[in-house]
C-alpha cells in the first residue's frame, strides 16, 4: 500500500536563540540546543519506507555552516546506523535515544557507539568555534563549500540548496541505497519579510515540489524524532481509503515529549490541547494542525494547482537533482519570489500569525478540507519541553499572541470560521483563538475574593443559603469532571493537580503578559518582543527539574506577577484565619470566600517555598519577591480605598 507514494520529510527551522548576557557581563550565546542535537535525528530516514520514496529536506534559516556541517556528519553515520537499525529491529532509531536507554550487546554496537559520541565531539567543537576548520574537514571539495560563508548573517544571506544524499548514488555500508537528503537554507534580504516558520516551511514546500513533487509531505520540529517506524505506513492507510481521500488534508499525530518528569510540574503533556480535544474534533472536521508530527496531501498546500505548482503532475515522485532544476529550486526559495503571488494566503502555510500552524490548519477547514487524528498506542513522534517554568510561560505567551492575531482578523473564527468550517468548528477554533482571555475571569478569582474578604465585603451566600450549594456545586462539578478527564485516561491524581495549577498561573503570567502585548501591538506601541522558548538547560536545572522543583531563578516579570498574587491569598487566608478565630466574623458569611482563599494558597505553595524558605537555585530573586510584595500591598490599599468609598 505505501509503496505507491512518495514522501518528502521537512523539518522545521530552529527557532532563533535570542544572545544573552553571562554571568560575567560579556554577551554570549547559549549553545543550541537544537543544532548540537541534530546528529541525535536521522530516525525520518530511518522509515521502514522503500528509500527510493523518502527525500528528506532539512530547512536551516539562520543559514548557518555548523548546521550544514552537522547534516553532513548526520549523512556519514546514517551509513552505519541504518544497517544497524534494520539488521537488529532496533525501534527507537534515534541514536541519541537509543545509546542512552539501551544497554545493547548486539554485534557492532560499541562501535558505532564510539563512532557516535566522535561525531557529537566534531559537531560540539564546531558549534563552540562557530566556523569550520580544517581540522573537522579533511575533503577540499567540503572544505570549499564552506568557505561560501563569508560574509553571512542571519537575515542576509543567499540561497543554498545541498544535495548531502542522492538516492541510487549513495548507498550504506550494506550497499543498501540510501534516501535523498537535501539540505535548504533560503535566500535572506533585510527588504523582503521572511515570515518566520511558515516562510521557511513555504520554501521548503516549492523546493520539495520542485525536486521530486511527492503527494504526501511529512513536517517535523527539529527537536522532534520518530518512534515509531511504521508512521508513515500508518498515515497512507487514511490517504488511501477512498472514502477519506478526495477531502483530506492532513493526518496528525499527537504530540507526545521526553523528559518529563514523573508529576509533569509543569503541565508540559497539554493533555487538554494534544490529546482530549483533537479526539472531539475528530467527530467533526477533524484536529488543528500542531506543528509536527503531521502528514500532508501536497494538493491540499497548493490552493489553485495550476498556479502553485513548480512543475508538472506528470513529474511527481521522480526525484531529479540536476543542474536545471536546481538552478529552479534556487529561484524558488529566493526571498522576493513571493511577491505578488497568493503564497501565504491562499496557498501553502498561513502567514499572519505566530501561529502558523493553528492558522494553517484552520483555514483549511475553512477551505472544505478534512483531517484526521492518528493515535497509536506508541507514540509515533517525540519531542522535547522547555525545563524551567519561565520558558514553559515565555511559550505559552507567544502562543497567546497569535491566537489573538487569528481571533482579531478578518478570518475571526466567530463569523468566518462558523461559516465556512460548521458552527461547532467555529466554536472549537474560537475556544482557542480567544485562549488569552481567561486571563480576566482568572485573575478576578485570585484577586477579587481575597481583597474583599480582608475588607469584611462577602461575595458568596452564606452556608445557611440555599443559594450557597449552587455556588459549592459549581466548583466543585467543574474541577471533578476535569478530574475525571484524566483519571479515565490513566493520569494520575498528582499530574492532574499539577496541570490545573499551572493553569491557574497562566492567569497572572502568560494569559494576561500575551493579552496586554497584543494590545500594544494593536495600537502600534512598541511592546516588549516575545521570549523564544530555551530548551538548553543546565545540569543543576535539569537536576531540580528530575526531583519535580520549581525553577523560579529567572528575574521575570510573570514570577513578580505570580508572587504578588501568591502573597495577596496568604494575606488574605491569615486575616480570615484570625478573624474567625476570634470572633470578629461570622464564619458562615465568608466560608466559601476562606476556602477560595485557601485553595489558591495550596496551588501556591511551590511560589511560597522559593519567595521564603528555599536555598537552591531555583529561588526566587530577592528583587522579584520585594517587587510581588510591594505590589501586594498597594493592591491591598486600593482594596480599601475602593471599600472606603462605598461606605
């Protein structure tokens, strides 16, 4: 069955690691996490796919020589490592993974371990030097590629497309022939907008269709390895129901990650997001397209064929790296190639948002087309999280303010979407695109509550009110359902209190810091710009992260806005405490108010742990938690200034 497609795989470019001051006032940049692990990813290739259907297209924006450099050591070990794999049944076929949870006395796996952690060293000295010497090229005809990169930059440079394998050229050590690979760094001019990800997964869309025109096209994140070798095979059995196919537009796999530890403390599975949702969404039109680990129809990129493909149908699936074609390709994946075309609106990945991918997936049913979810017991792809909650928020935030970006626009899935998707698609998408929003009612039942309850105001009927059970009702029914949610689906009780105290952090953090900069942007003032999420983490991080600590180390404004919230519900549990103990209120008129209190203070123990008593690194900074306080207090004055002039 899938030996009757073609499939081009296309990584997605690494997200740019902003420089970042050290410790000693000098300006480094952290190493990247995605580049050094690069040589841990052959696993697309590494299919039990026919070869002679696999291309692999890697995609380095920042067009940087290390990265071609580590592709090219990629290319030298997958001649060794994909013998290996199939020689053996190896599985998971991430070396990384694989040498690091294997202990494996199978012929030659020492070997190639050592020939592994070689590499690795080669990639990390490069990286460390950030150019490449002859030391690490012994090959003059490599060595002259190189020396192209004079003069580079991150958003200057020209195109440069690398054949690095060639199908019926290259072969393994077993004389197996090996899968194309391709390496992509598009053309970079500071008059043209590149329009991030969804730019550079266009280029690689044409470039792709160019060289070979394959009907299935597979995205991965660069972090992102495959665990499961029959994936494609899993994709082609929708592709290929023929009661599917004519509408369908991408096959998505869940997003599942590595690393987490035991308790998920910070909630980084997204069960809600990556799991329950999409399976409700599969009754409809189907899932949002995630970003990674989703297989696409190339017709379903492509809006009006005619207009967007680069060559002929009659070429599709027959791979071609000559002189002509890449002189086409080139041209392709130049920066002005875009202007004036319907690229980015009505073809290929969406622009508009940070988002690229709720955006893609969402027009697209808005276009007629379908997708389907695909959730296998194993996990076909596998990810990596950020270790520390300052870039576990940093992300959320950035996802916040493209949301809002498809909420605010003319495609607003509350009349568009509702439209031309369905009313429920409508109501699914706007559930997301509005996400931002709950950092109102969040932040009114950290705040509002407490505040009212040091000022002697009641909100909530007392216990003797009937009234009083509707409200217990509520809360309780609501936070019990969402246990249940996790409980049926095997998570334990301590995940499922971690993910619903994250999300009440969110409120504070990530929901109202991504709400307030979407605002600024709106009316063109300058906002601070977005945090890129770091996964490189430290050992004594990753350390603190494994024994499920808090890492509260950053001097981040959502941990100053986190703790003044913390100290406001401390305050308010101690006042109400003594009140009640001496007599000074009646417990039954704000025993609802205490216990609010009071739940929210449990949520916030981790805060009150790194503000007081911890002496690790994950702290909290003694000017963040100064700040929290004084910002407690003048909330608390403007409490009573508000109540003062009620009465």
């Amino acid at each position: 069955m899938g030996l009757r497609r073609s499939l081009p795989v296309v990584p997605r470019p690494p997200e740019r690691v902003p420089r970042q001051p050290s410790p000693g006032g000098r300006s480094r940049r952290p190493p990247s996490h995605r580049r050094i692990r690069l040589h841990g990813r052959p696993p697309p290739r590494a299919f039990d796919y026919p070869t002679d259907r696999l291309s692999v297209y890697l995609s380095d924006d920042g067009g940087s020589a290390v990265t071609l450099f580590a592709f090219m050591e990629a290319a030298r070990f997958a001649r060794y490592w994909l013998p290996f794999c199939k020689e053996n049944a190896v599985v998971k076929r991430s070396p990384e993974v694989y040498f690091e949870e294997e202990s494996s006395d199978k012929a030659g796996s020492k070997n190639l371990k050592k020939m592994y952690e070689n590499m690795k060293d080669r990639i990390g000295r490069a990286t460390e030097r950030n150019y490449i010497s002859k030391d690490l090229v012994s090959d003059e005809e490599e060595l002259e590629i190189f020396k192209r990169w004079k003069g580079f930059s991150r958003n200057n440079h020209p195109t440069i497309i690398k054949v690095l394998l060639e199908n019926g050229k290259d072969i393994d050590i077993a004389g197996n022939s090996l899968p194309n690979l391709i390496y992509v760094s598009r053309e970079k001019s500071p008059a043209s907008h590149h329009h991030y990800k969804a730019g550079a997964l266009n280029v690689l869309t044409r470039v792709s269709g160019a060289l070979r025109n394959a009907p299935i096209v597979l995205t991965l994140d660069c972090d992102t390895f495959s665990d499961d070798p029959r994936a494609p095979l899993r994709a082609l059995c929708y592709f290929l129901d023929p009661s599917l196919a004519a509408d369908l537009a991408f096959v998505q796999f869940p997003q599942r990650y590595q690393g987490i530890n035991e308790d998920d403390i910070y909630a980084s599975r997204y069960m809600r997001l990556f799991r329950f949702n999409p399976r409700g969404m599969d009754g409809l039109r189907g899932p949002s397209y995630v970003g990674t680990g989703c297989f696409f129809a190339r017709a379903s990129l492509h809006g009006d064929t005619k207009a967007a493909l680069p060559i002929s149908r009659s070429d599709a699936g027959r791979f071609s790296a000559s002189e002509d074609v890449l002189k086409k390709a080139h041209g392709l994946a130049k920066s002005n190639f875009e202007d004036a075309t319907s690229w980015g609106s009505t073809i290929g990945f969406r622009y508009g948002s940070l988002v690229e991918d709720f955006n893609t997936g969402y027009r697209l049913h808005c276009e007629g087309w379908r997708s389907v979810l695909c959730d296998p017991e194993r996990a076909a792809f596998v990810g990596d999280v950020p270790r520390n909650l300052n870039d576990v928020i940093s992300q959320m935030k950035r996802w916040i303010v493209g949301l809002y970006e498809v909420a605010f626009s003319r495609h607003t899935p509350l009349s568009y979407g509702i439209r031309n998707a369905s009313f429920p698609m409508g109501l699914c998408y706007a559930h997301y695109a509005f996400w931002g929003a709950w950092c109102v009612p969040l932040m009114i039942y950290g705040l509002l509550p407490q505040l009212a309850l040091i000022q002697r105001v009641p909100l909530f009927p007392k216990v003797s009110d009937p009234w009083f059970f509707v409200y217990a009702y509520l809360f309780l029914a609501a936070y019990l359902y969402d246990l249940l949610d996790f409980l049926v689906n095997g998570v334990p009780f301590r995940r499922w209190w971690n993910d619903q105290r994250i999300w009440l952090f969110r409120g504070p953090t990530a929901y109202l810091f991504g709400t307030l900069e979407f605002l600024l942007n709106s009316l063109s003032v300058s906002a601070p710009g977005f945090n890129l999420t770091s996964k490189v983490t430290e050992e004594e991080q990753a350390d603190r992260y494994a024994r499920g600590d808090f890492d509260f180390a950053a001097r981040s404004p959502f941990f100053g806005a986190l703790a003044a919230v913390a100290v406001v519900n401390l305050s308010a549990v101690a006042v109400g405490i003594k009140r009640v103990a001496t007599g000074e209120v009646e417990i039954g008129e704000f025993s609802m108010q205490l216990a609010l209190c009071g739940f929210v203070a449990g949520n916030c123990w981790p805060i009150y742990g790194a503000m007081f008593w911890r002496r690790d690194g994950g702290r909290m900074p003694v000017r963040v938690t100064a700040a929290a306080a004084v910002a407690a207090v003048m909330l608390h004055m403007i409490a009573h200034l508000v109540s003062a002039f009620r009465g």
